[in-house]
C-alpha cells in the first residue's frame, strides 16, 4: 500500500474526524483538508451481526452508539481537539431502528441481509409495477430495502410496529443519541427505497405501502447541511467538538466511491467487502434505468447508479469455516491459474441476491461438482460465481455511463485476494485498477464532509495500483460461463421463488 498519511504536524487544518460503521465493526480516523489521514490516529472495534437461518440479521443500535462514543474518547485528545471542524460518519445500507417518543430504540437494527421480509416482496411485486416503482424511486423491490421491511415487522410483531414513534437509520439514531438531534442524509433516503429520486422528497406512494407516516421519518438534507448538537452529551464529553459540524450520515457505498477518487463515469468502483457492489457516479438523474440497477440520489446534483451483491468476503469466510484450503499464496494460484471447463459453476448466493434479479430469499446453488473434486476446485468456482456476478453488473451499468476506461477496486477482500481481480477482469473484459490505499470507505467519508468544509482545498490524488488487464484467450470461457449462470439462475432461483424482471 502506499503511503497516504501525514503527520499530525504537517497536516493541513481543519481536520476532519471520520468514522465508518461497517459489517465487521466501527472505524474512526481523523484526515486532513487535503484528505489524507493523520498517522497513528485511527481506531477500531469489531462487532458483528446476529443471524439466524430463518434470514434474521441485526445489530444492536446501542452497541454502535457505544462504540462510536469510545472512539471518539480516543480520537478526540488535547494536541488536535481543537483543529476538528467536522464530524462524518458512513454505515452500511440499508438499515432500520424504531424508536420511542424519548428516542429510545424498541427494535433491533434489521440491516440489509435481513432476509425475513421476502414474503412482503412477493406480495408487492403483484400489488405495484416495479418497474415504475423502480423508475420513481430508483430502486427495486427487495428486502435490503425499508418498504419490506416496515411490511413484515407491521405484520410479524404488530404491537412492535404500533409502538415506534419513528423510523431512523442506524446512523440518525447514532446521530439522535449523541446530538438529539438527526436528519436522514439525501443519499440515506434514497438507499432507504422511500425517496422520490426526482424531487429529493419522501415518495407518498412508498409510505402508503410501507405503512407508516412522512412525519415518522427525519427531515432530508444534503452535506451542506450539517446537524448541529442541541443535547449537553457532546459539550460534557466531547467539547472541543461543541460546535463542529457533525454532517448527515451516509451509506457506505457512496463513501466508498468518493474515498476511491472515482467521481465520474469513466471509472466505475468495484467494492469487495463482507458484501460488494458496483457504482458509478453521475451528473444527472438517469433518465431510464436497466432493470437490475438501482439509482440513488446522493444530493442535488448527482446520482450513484449501479448494484450490489450480498456475498463477498462473507463467500471467503463461509468457505474457510467450511473448508480446508490451502494457504493465501496457494489460494491466489488457483484463482490466477487457467480456467477449466470442469470447475463446478456456482450461484454465489449465501444471503439473498441485490443486483441483479433481486431476489432475496435465493440462496447457494451449486452444479457439476463430481467426486473427483475438492476445496481447490469449490473455492475457484465460488470465487468464479462471484466475479460472474460482477460481470452482469458491468452489462448493465455500461448501459448508464458507457465503456469505462477502466474499473477501480476497492476493499479489504481484493487487498487480501488479488487474484479476485483478475477473474473480475477476465469475466468483464474491463481492466481493473486497485485502490492503493487502505480504508477508502473512511477516506470517502472524510471527503465528503472537507467538500462542504473547504470545498477550495484540492483533494490529494488517490494512488492506485498495477492495472490488472483481461487475458483475451479467456473471453470465450466466460462468455460460456456466463451463459450457463444465467441458465442455471432461471432454472433454479426464477422458478422457484417467482422472482420479476
């Protein structure tokens, strides 16, 4: 990795306190005007999700509150407290919390590969035209998203649903705990699948199928608009950041796109996280969508357009708690090594399918796996399965923002697994460029409160990695492969749960 840090001595004011709750725990980390990160002042604690086999996956939103507090107890110290004059944070998406009149949380938080609402996509999908559902809001019916969500806990615990006073993201509640006050960010709302993309409002139709109220959710804002603490917790705990911006929380796919220096269609980012996703970032409202994208307005001006898959790093980790591979430098060769036409084909799909069919109670299928085979031969096949997805992705998004010039990957999983992007490039036929720095998800984040902050100061550029190129010999094999995972998903997830184009 590159050096992208600086010290606090050298570092440019203002700072900016970053934070990043992700699947696999809570990150802070103060960056300078220009972006880059204070050496030495960066903290972590890991968490996880609750899961259960009916689909269930939490967290509890006070635990997140409780680890935000603590890094900021370690971040916020005498020597630079005072040059802090913002605070940003970004969560995974989408999330929900029910709340009382007092704030409190009475639910626990449903995150996106909460899978239990899928019976409320199907009833949706015959009670509205998705399409049009997807045109205005910019997303699909699925259960990742906020109007299946509210559906089942309405229909499964009803004196719950009855009882919330309001509906927040994890991070307006983090944000309600600590400031009492929230706004739910343009880019949130829009990740929420209740957002009219076109006006930037709360959609009404959305909300009648949903069940709940405008008045239940916060008020909409863009960066420009920070919350400002109205409660004695940050001025007792916290006072160096009494009077800080602390900027509307943002989901974690728009963070990581900014953080890696991707801000136009030229070079969509590919994430590889616990879970992945593809984005590109437009000018506009794109006027037509494909029907496996989403379009989420992130403010005023722009949309991110693009897909996400639930199974990514949690692929990798299922497979070395199921398996017996052999160690990363051999797991790297196999991916590395020639395709053949024997490795087993893979639907890679341990939580639920997002982009692109949206069906979210599929799960795992597997095909022409013989007794000759073993955990090589399932780990290149799993891994296959997830670039192949990769690939329907890249079809669609092409369709928005034309031929990029190449993809730019981000993540800890392509860091640990480098020779992920070469199945990426080869099932894609797109170069793929490595983001040379760690925690871009963060850096976006810092980034996008320093846009509103000091929007005159340039942002350093963002170094990036050898180009992983395509192997043209290798196009057919994936065209092929291509084909029989398209004929395996209509024979296997299509038929049996119904999923719509």
């Amino acid at each position: 990795m590159a050096k992208f840090s600086v010290s606090p001595e050298a570092a440019q004011d203002p700072l900016v306190l970053a934070l990043d709750v992700g699947s696999s725990g809570t990150r802070g980390c103060l960056y300078d005007a220009t972006g880059r990160s204070l050496s030495k002042r960066r903290d972590k604690l890991e968490h996880s999700f609750t899961s259960a086999s009916d689909g269930t996956s939490t967290i509890e939103p006070d635990r997140v509150v409780a680890e935000v507090s603590e890094i900021l107890d370690r971040l916020v110290v005498p020597d630079v407290a005072d040059r802090i004059a913002g605070v940003a944070m970004d969560t995974f998406a989408a999330t929900l919390v029910g709340v009382d009149r007092a704030g409190n949380a009475i639910t626990p938080c449903m995150t996106y590969a909460d899978s239990r609402s899928a019976g409320e996509v199907k009833a949706m999908r015959f009670e509205l035209d998705e399409r049009e559902v997807q045109d205005r809001t910019g997303a699909r019916l699925h259960t990742s998203h906020l109007p299946a969500m509210l559906r089942w806990v309405h229909a499964e615990r009803p004196e719950v649903f009855e009882s919330v006073d309001r509906w927040l993201s994890l991070g307006e509640y983090v944000w309600l705990r600590l400031l009492g006050d929230t706004a739910a960010a343009t880019a949130t709302a829009a990740w929420s699948g209740l957002l009219d993309r076109r006006t930037g409002q709360w959609d009404p139709t959305m909300l009648t199928v949903a069940g709940i109220e405008e008045r239940q959710l916060s008020r909409i804002a863009d960066p420009d608009q920070p919350v400002r603490p109205v409660s004695s917790v940050v001025a007792k705990r916290w006072p160096a950041l009494a009077d800080a911006a602390w900027f509307p929380v943002i989901p974690d796919g728009f963070a990581s796109g900014l953080g890696s220096g991707a801000t136009g269609p030229s070079t969509p980012v590919v994430s590889f996280a616990t879970s992945g996703a593809m984005r590109v970032l437009v000018d506009e409202v794109a006027p037509q969508l494909p029907p496996g994208l989403w379009c989420y307005r992130v403010d005023r001006n722009r949309s991110l357009v693009g897909g996400a898959l639930n199974d990514v790093g949690r692929m990798v980790t299922w497979m070395e708690n199921a398996f017996r591979l052999p160690d990363l430098a051999r797991r790297d060769a196999i991916l590395q090594a020639e395709p053949k036409q024997a490795t087993p084909l893979v639907l890679p799909f341990l939580t639920g399918e997002r982009a692109t069919g949206w069906a979210g109670d599929a799960r795992m299928v597997l095909r022409d796996l013989n007794y000759s085979e073993g955990p090589e031969d399932l780990y290149r096949g799993c891994l296959e399965g997830v670039a192949l997805c990769y690939a329907r992705l890249a079809k669609q998004v092409t369709e928005v923002s034309g031929e990029p010039v190449a993809l730019r990957a981000s993540g800890r999983v392509s860091n640990n697994i480098p020779g992920l992007l070469q199945l990426v490039a080869d099932a894609t036929g797109h170069p793929v460029e490595p983001v040379d720095i760690k925690r871009s998800t963060m850096h976006g984040t810092a980034l996008y409160a320093l846009a509103t902050l000091v929007p005159d100061v340039p942002a350093a550029e963002v170094p990036v990695g050898k180009v992983t190129h395509p192997i043209p010999e290798r196009a057919d094999y994936y065209r092929d492969r291509l084909e029989r995972f398209e004929d395996l998903y209509r024979a296997t997830i299509t038929e049996r749960i119904g999923a719509r184009d």
